[in-house]
C-alpha cells in the first residue's frame, strides 16, 4: 500500500442519502490530505485538500473489490470532483504521494502529434489496413502525467520501464506484472494508443488483469485523450483488450453518456466476415448464444431458419444459415462444418447491415454471402415474405442433404492397432476416420505428430453387447431411439431419449474385467501417471464425403486412477483435479458423445443406418494446457499454376489454450496466409493478415516469425502430397489440419482431413424472388457525366416470383416497378411493370460470353421519343448452379437510352473542355437511395473554383477506400453533402438534391466532372429560378482539369448552347 499521511472513507447509501463517515485513526481537519463530501441537490461532491507540490488521487471500491482510481489532481490546495448519486454502496479515499522525478531523455515525451508522430511504431501486420501504435505508461503516483515511449526503439512496456522509469529500475519482468496489471497494487497503468490514420481514427487500449471500473476507465480515457494533438477531426475510441471485450460493451450506456465511442479489437483488422460463402432462404431468427439450445428443443429456432446471434457459440445445431454480430475464428468447427453442409455463414460488421438484418427477424428472407477481392465480404438479406409455400418448397428442394455413402464399420479381430503408420483412410471401417487419416501424418512427419494407438469396433461392438436387464445395451438404445427414425423429428423428444441414453452409458453400463485387463494391455506403451487424451473417431466423421466437425467429443483419462485400488482422489496424473479421472470413465463419455443431439441429428438428416456406424478411438498422449503456446488450425487448397504446383494455406493460431477449434467469447485469433510453388518455379511465403487479440503490441506473431509459419507450411506441403498420391484422382484436395506448439518449441500436427464441398442438388434455371429493390445511377468511372444526369433516375422494382432460364428466357421477370426519372427538365413519376409501357419488347441478347435479359420501351425525353432499355446482366451457369436465388438487387443492371438525333457530351480535357456527341447513353444501377447514410469511414471531399464571377464549392462523400493491394483505385461519389453556387443569383444557389448533382470520376480521379441543374433541386425558391430563366441558365458545368492543375465553369442555356459564365 503506498504510504499517506493520513485517510479518511465514507460508505454511502445513495438510495437513503444516508452518510456514514468512520476514522481508521485521528484526522483533523486543518491535515492533509483530506477527503470531505458535500451534497447538494443534484449530485455529491468529494472535496479534497492536499498540498499542492504533491499528487493527490480520489480511489474507490465496492463490497470486496480492490481499490480503483476515480481521478486526480496535481498543483492545488483543495479541489473536487462530483459524482453521480448512485444506488451503490461504495467506499472513497484520498491517496497523496510524492511525484517521481523522471530524467528527461529522448525515448519518451508528454504528448504526441498525428499523423506524423515520430514514435508510432512500424504498422500493424500485412492487412493494407495501416495500423500503428504508441505504448505509454501513467505513474499511479503522478497520474496527471503520461509517459509516451518510442514504440519503435522499446516494443514492450517493460523494456521501457525498467530503462527509463525510476521506480521500476531493477524490477524483474514478473515484479514488473505484479506492479502494474493488477488492481490494488498498482505502480503504474500500461496502454497504447492505436491509429488508423487514412481512416483519421485512433483508439485507446488499456492493458491490465483486473477489469477496471468504468469510472475509471473515463477517467483514464480522458488524461490520455487530452495528451494527444493534432486530431480534431479524428475519431476517438475506446478499444478494449479481447479479455474485458463482453464486460465493457455491458457498460455501453454509460460510456455513450459520456462521449466515449467503442470500437471492437477488429476494428481495422480488414478480416473478411464471410467465413462460409453461399445462399439460404428461411425465417430469420435473433437468438442469444446462450439460448440457442433451448430455442432449438423448444421449437423458436427450426432447422430451417437462418440464425441471427450475438456471437458464436463453440457448437451450433444444423440451421439453413448463420449470422452473428460478433468475430468469430474462421477455421472453428462451426466455420467448417458450415462449409461441409453448404450453408452461409457470416459476421456483420457494418452498422448498416447490421442494422437491415435486425430489421428483418422473424421474416422470410434471402440471404447471400460471398467473398470478394483481398478478403471483401458481401452480405445481402432481402425480404422474401412474397415467395409462395410452393416455391418455397421447390427451392429448398436444392438444400436437402445427400444419403451418405458411409463405409459402413466392420471387425479387425482385435481391439486395438497399435501402428498407425500402416493404416489408411480405407481403414475407417476398423478406426473411423479420424484414426484412419493419421496414418498420414505418421508416414509423413512422424517426429512432428504424437505417437498414437487406436481403439477399434470391435471395442465398441463387445461394450454395446452387455447385457441391460433382458436386453443388450444395443437393444436398449435401439428402442429409445426407434420413434426417432426419419426427418424431420421430434427434436425435444429426441433429446430426453438421447440424454437418457448418455446417462445408461456413463452410470448404468461399464467394461468387464476381461476387458479392462485388455485395454490396459494395450495402454501399456502410454506413463501410467500422464494423461491420456481419447479422441473420438467414427466412421462418419473426417471422411471424404463428410467432415463430422465437432459432432463428437474427447476426454482425458488417467492410467494410474484406475490401478492405485481406490476410487478417491486426486488424480494421480493432475494434483489439482479433487477427483480420480481413469480411463475407462473417459472411454465410456468418449462413448456417449456418440449419442449427442447434433450428432445423431446429422446422420439422421443424412439417412445414415444407425447399424453401419460406431465409434471407434484415437489416443495419444495429452497436451496439458500449461504446456500450449499456442494451438490452430490450417486448410490447404492446392492448385496449378502453369507448370507449378501452387498451395495456399491459411493458418489461424491462437495464443496458449485459447481453442481455435471451439472458441468462446469475442477473441480474435491470429491470421496468416501461406503460399509455396513446386515445379518449374519453387519458393514460398508468409504474411500476417490479422493479429490474435491476446498478442501483446509488439509480438511479430503468436509463433516464431517466420520460422514456425514456413516449416508448418512445408510440412502441410509434403502431407498434401501424400494424400494426392494415395487418391491420384483428386489432385486439387482442400485439406484441414490441427497443430499446436508446446513449450519446447515443438511444432505437433494432430489432425488431417479432407473438407468435402457440399454436393446438394445443382440448378438448371435460377430462381427470382419478389423482394423489393431499389436502384440508383452510379456516379463513378462509367458512362459519361452527361449522360449520368440525363438517365439520372431511382428505381425500384420487385421481380416475379419464378424460375428463369437465363440464356434463353422469352418473358420478362420484372412484375412492378416505381421509377423516379429527370425528363424534359423536371422528375417525372412512372409506375407500373415495364411490359405495360408504349411499345414494350424482351429479349435475352448475348454480348460476348455474357448475356443480358434487356426490356425496352419507348419514352418522350428533352430531345424527342427515345427508346429506353434496362438490361439485367445474367449469372452464367456456373455461377447460379450453386447459388440460384436471385432477388433483382442482386442482379447487374444497367439503364439505356437511343436517341434519333445527336446529342451533346462535354468533359474534361487538356487545357480546357472536350466536345463530342452521341446518339447513346448507358449508365450503370447499383443497390442503394440518397437517403442512405454515408458509411462509416467514408470520405468527405470538398471541390471549389470560381471563373467568369461565378463560384462553385461543392462537398460530397468517397465510400472508404478498398482493403488490399490496388494498383490503382478510382473512387466514385458514394452521397452528396450540399453543393453552393454563387454569383448568379442575389442568393446563394444551395444545393442538396439527388437530381439536381451529378458526378463523374476521371481514371484515379485525376480529373471530374460535375453538371449541377438548379431546376431539379426540390429547395430551389422560386425567384431563383426566375432569376437563373432571366439568365438563361439552366445547368452549370464544372470541370476540373487533369492532374488538378485548374478548372472550367460552363453554362448550358435553356437553348441547349454551352456558354461561358
């Protein structure tokens, strides 16, 4: 405890407004310090006095938590600080110490300067996200004052400290722990402020142990904040470390209160949410993690709804589809079994969607994921609540699971196999597939794979013939399950019967001594006093037709527990366990996941004859979780790159035990892909997509950089090759592998599989639903900006609920349409289907290897009847075989017009203004309206120029600029802000309309192109357009010249003709 002359508490009982002061010993008021409180009508204020030479600081605590600062002050003889009444009880305290005198030196500073400080580190992984940090340190003894390390000479708090702090002078890097991650005893608060600086953001994170209080967390935010200069238009955030993640978010109100954003650890981490790419259509359904079991017995959640959850749970029953709210690790098992059943699975990052989806629980609706370039993630939900049962039902047809070809189980004649190395996956009728693959990874990289043996049917076989009164444990459990038998089922029914049956297993049913005596024969190569881990491995799991993920579970078990002739603990292999964990109790719990809900609803589903199948055993020694640094998983795709063999593997490792496989909570794993070349050209490579969020700043990786990534990648290499040698007919596998490192430095691989792609029912024709669509003009490098404002429209339409042949359909699909279009000088209103307007004509038209559905009509335009076309870009075979839902949204459109006679076009030029004509315009329609808001870290941009007495400011919003390596990115307008003219009218022209402002990007927008027509703004009064028509004005052209060296200003009059202004 830091020493003070003296302290005095009171315990306050807000809701009473009762004050109960105690003196621990003598206090006078004329000493320091000193804590008084007073209470007025609005709040209690604590009153401090203190000299003013010295630090003082106001701590608090509740019931039995340690002490926590609720703020400071430094250079007064008395000041105070109020605080909210509150139904807490809580005790306060006043702490004065000495401020310590740091010697000044070059490595540190008391404030820092963006963008450009000189102390941010190098950036934040490989994500093409910029990310760059600055630790700092607050000296619980001065909080007044911060600490800013040069993050590029000192990477680590500690190293720092210990060099430049004088307290800490000395310490040991565990005495440095104690000395500042723990509430109570703190020395000193360690953090870092984290910064995006194209996006103009950066955040603070706080690192401790113990949660800190809210209260003094604003406080802490706020001394740092103030420290920083240079970011007036920046955005400041509060990123919580991932431990603390859930607890801070729960005090969400009361940071919003105070002006405190939060952001997520994956903030910038430029991680793509589509975990599982593909189509779902069902009821959407928001359940909590927690509830997610329960809603799915109860019948709230149904096999056929597409769940919408807060964050992901470790298991998840079969749904159609999975949304959550939170990150989650792409290679879980969830994630992978997804894949296996080919249903989507995303994270919503973006508020808007987040948003839409909220909106549409308990709806019918489509959803669609897809990954894009470098990562992006798609994310569509559309309404489907117009689609008919019988539709329906036809489009689901497409989702209904394929009968499994199981290799159905049969006897080796022995219980157990003893030399993986000689197994193969045709052995999976003997060990399941998990034991039969691991032949591989002991063929191949035998001293990076544990030594296993493996539990065979025949095991299973004699445990399921005991006998249970006057039938067979196999008897028993064919009866309860019986009722069971088809899909759909009874899934509340199903579940009592199978927790039954899990508890016959583990208490009514046991291993004769004949048996005992033989499966410890067989352990006999395994330290009778180091655990033992029983690994699941079923005939219908980690096939090549079906993966089984996380269906099953493994259990530890203990030699020593079940030969010391006593049945109490604690364990002989794990002190701390209170209880004796032998094997053949892990055996038998290994045994009853074989009866888990999940589990049997998937060979259910999949028409699995409950005969064929059993389970038989992987074991091998355990990896205690003190002994992990660190546990992952890796898929490998392998592929030909001319006359190289290319593999690609991603690896996602978390630190320590921190499952991969099964995370819970909100931490974000560590993210690094590999690639290798074999053949005419051989090399290879690592880069770090994303940093684990238990990865201290300043850790290169949760592994060694680069050696442990390049030999892991090297070894997954040469399993590969293995595998396509032994299946020659597949030389493009997608495998799956689990790996850990233990503390030896040890890289163990313990797990191989093959991902099967759902092989569900293709589609001939492409289903369109009704959802409603609207559409907007593009307004970047397309088209021209003449014609981007003379097509200037909204649209929105709704399709008919049908299937199409998109390479050769005769009717149109378009069932209602409501178009808002800028004809002869003003917005014009069209309802109604296209097929109802003058001289209506569809046809599907090919355009090289791409075909359109285009409907055409005839409009009367500024420049005489024009025939007006859309054309809907069509999805190749390929591409709707497996994705055949389609709502108009989600088709490419693009709008035309054909004029008889020539008209004008102008853009920018060299020097001045380029003038041509055409007899067409096409513009291109993308999901969205002008009401949508600007997402966020979207770019404001601001244009100005003036010429001939007129001048023209204009600001408008760039949609944040793409994650990933570009060679060059042109930016379209993503929403207007306002656009002012002056200097041809008395007032200001202002103007905020879609309509009235139109843009056009030259390539990498090194030249613009704007037309403004003051006539379509709805806000425009009226004598401003009289005095724009006494003018003869009716749009203003704004040009700015290649590479920004200038611009022009033309006027088009009411006549047509280009002026100057």
């Amino acid at each position: 405890m830091l020493s003070m002359r003296g302290w005095r508490h009171f315990i306050i009982y807000f809701a009473c407004i009762y004050f109960f002061a105690s003196k621990e010993f003598s206090v006078r008021a004329n000493e320091v310090p000193f804590l008084d409180v007073e209470n007025d009508s609005e709040a209690l204020v604590l009153k401090v006095s203190g000299r003013p030479e010295k630090s003082q600081r106001i701590e608090f605590k509740s019931d039995y938590s340690p002490w926590a600062i609720l703020t400071s002050y430094t250079g007064k003889n008395e000041w105070s600080f109020p605080i909210s009444n509150s139904d807490q009880r809580r005790l306060f305290r006043v702490v004065e110490s000495v401020r310590p005198r740091i010697v000044s030196h070059s490595s540190w500073k008391r404030s820092i300067d963006f963008p450009d400080e000189p102390f941010l580190s190098g950036n934040l992984g490989e994500s093409f996200e910029v990310v760059k940090w600055v630790k700092f340190v607050i000296l619980t003894d001065d909080l007044t004052q911060i600490y800013f390390q040069d993050s590029r000479k000192y990477l680590f708090h500690y190293d720092f400290a210990k060099n430049r702090l004088k307290p800490f002078r000395g310490m040991s890097a565990e005495e440095f722990n104690d000395a500042t991650l723990y509430l109570g005893s703190q020395k000193a608060i360690l953090g870092a402020v984290l910064v995006a600086p194209y996006s103009k953001e950066y955040a603070m994170q706080f690192i401790g142990q113990d949660l800190y209080p809210k209260e003094m967390m604003k406080f802490l935010f706020e001394t740092v904040e103030n420290s920083i200069n240079g970011v007036q238009e920046w955005d400041a955030y509060l990123m919580p470390v991932a431990a603390h993640a859930s607890s801070i978010q729960a005090d969400a109100e009361y940071y919003q209160e105070n002006n405190i954003a939060l952001a997520n650890p994956d903030r910038w981490s430029g991680q793509s949410g589509c975990y599982v790419p593909g189509w779902a259509i069902g009821r959407l359904k928001y359940i909590q993690s927690g509830e997610i079991d329960s809603a799915y017995l109860s019948g709230e959640l149904l096999p056929t709804d597409i769940l919408l959850t807060d964050f992901v749970p470790t298991e998840i029953p079969y749904v159609a589809g999975i949304l959550s709210l939170s990150p989650t690790t792409p290679n879980s098992h969830v994630s992978i079994l997804a894949q296996s059943y080919g249903i989507p699975f995303a994270y919503i990052k973006n508020p808007v969607g987040r948003a839409k989806a909220m909106s549409q629980v308990d709806s019918l609706t489509l959803l669609r994921t897809s990954s894009g370039y470098w990562g992006s993630c798609s994310i569509e939900t559309l309404d489907a609540s117009s689609v008919s049962d019988p539709f329906l039902n036809e489009i689901l047809e497409l989702k209904k699971a394929q009968k499994l070809n199981v290799n159905s189980k049969g006897s080796k004649g022995a219980i157990a196999i003893k030399d993986l190395s000689k197994v193969w996956p045709s052995d999976s009728r003997y060990i399941g597939g998990k034991a039969a693959n691991f032949g591989f990874l002991r063929r191949t990289v035998p001293n990076n794979s544990p030594e296993a043996i493996a539990f065979t049917f025949d095991l299973w076989d004699q445990f399921m013939e005991q006998p249970m009164g006057n039938k067979t444990l196999r008897e028993e459990i064919n009866f309860r399950i019986e009722p069971f038998s088809s899909w759909p089922t009874d899934i509340a029914g199903l579940d009592k019967a199978l927790r039954d049956i899990q508890n016959i297993i583990l208490k009514a049913s046991h291993f004769s001594n004949e048996q005992k005596s033989a499966i410890l024969n067989e352990l006999s190569g395994f330290s009778p006093n180091e655990k033992i881990r029983f690994r699941s491995s079923t005939n219908v799991e980690d096939t090549r037709y079906f993966v089984g993920a996380g269906l099953y579970d493994s259990f530890s078990g203990c030699v020593l527990d079940d030969t010391d002739n006593n049945d109490t603990g604690p364990s002989h292999c794990d002190p701390d366990e209170p209880n004796e964990r032998g094997v053949f109790r892990a055996i038998r719990k290994v045994y009853a996941s074989f009866y888990n809900l999940n589990a049997y609803l998937e060979r259910l589903r999949h028409g699995v004859n409950e005969s064929d199948v059993g389970m038989a055993l992987l074991v091998h020694h355990s990896f205690p979780d003190e002994i992990e640094v660190a546990n992952g998983v890796a898929t490998l795709v392998r592929g030909l790159s001319g006359r190289s063999t290319r593999v690609d593997i991603s690896m996602v490792t978390q630190k320590g035990a921190v499952s991969v496989t099964n995370p819970e909570g909100s931490a974000i794993p560590e993210v690094v892909d590999g690639y290798l070349y074999r053949g005419a050209s051989n090399y290879e490579g690592v880069s770090l997509k994303q940093r684990s969020s238990f990865s201290l700043l300043g850790e290169e990786a949760v592994m060694d950089w680069e050696e442990d990534y390049l030999l892991m990648i090297e070894m997954l290499y040469q399993i590969s090759q293995a595998y396509i040698k032994r299946f020659p007919e597949n030389q493009e596998p997608h495998l799956e592998f689990e790996y850990k490192k233990v503390r030896d430095g040890e890289l163990v691989i313990k797990q191989i599989r093959e991902i099967p792609m759902n092989s569900s029912s293709g589609s001939e024709d492409l289903a369109v639903i009704g959802s409603s669509s609207e559409l907007m003009v593009f307004q970047g490098e397309y088209g021209t900006v003449m014609g981007n404002h003379r097509l200037k429209s909204l649209w929105r339409m709704k399709g008919e609920n049908r299937w199409i042949n998109p390479q050769s359909e005769r009717n149109s699909f378009i069932a209602e349409t409501q178009v808002e279009i800028a004809l002869n000088g003003e917005t014009k209103n069209i309802n109604g289907k296209p097929l109802d307007w003058s001289n209506h004509r569809f046809r599907v038209r090919q355009s090289g290897n791409l075909s359109y559905a285009r409907d055409s009509w005839n409009w009367n335009s500024e420049h005489g009847q024009a025939s007006y076309w859309i054309d809907g870009q069509m999805p190749n075979s390929n591409e709707y075989e497996k994705d055949p839902v389609r709502g108009l949204s989600q088709i490419n459109y693009f709008l035309g017009v054909d004029y008889r006679n020539s008209v004008p076009v102008y853009n920018s030029g060299f020097g001045g203004v380029n003038e041509s004509t055409t007899k067409n315009d096409t513009v291109k329609l993308v999901p969205g309206h002008p009401s949508d808001p600007a997402q966020e870290g979207s770019i404001l941009q601001t244009r100005s120029f003036s010429s001939g007495g007129v001048s023209i400011e204009t600001h408008f919003y760039w949609p944040p600029y793409p994650k990933g390596p570009t060679a060059g990115y042109t930016s379209p307008l993503e929403k207007w802000v306002q656009t002012t003219i002056t200097g041809l009218t008395v007032k200001p022209i202002i103007l905020k309309g879609y309509f009235s402002q139109t843009y056009r990007p030259g390539h990498h927008n090194f030249w613009e192109d704007f037309v403004f027509e003051p006539s379509l703004d709805d806000d425009l009064s009226f004598s401003q357009i009289n005095e724009l028509q006494k003018r003869n004005v009716r749009q203003i052209l704004f040009f700015t010249d290649p590479w920004g060296q200038g611009g022009n200003i033309k006027i088009i009059g009411l006549n047509g003709n280009l002026m100057n202004p």
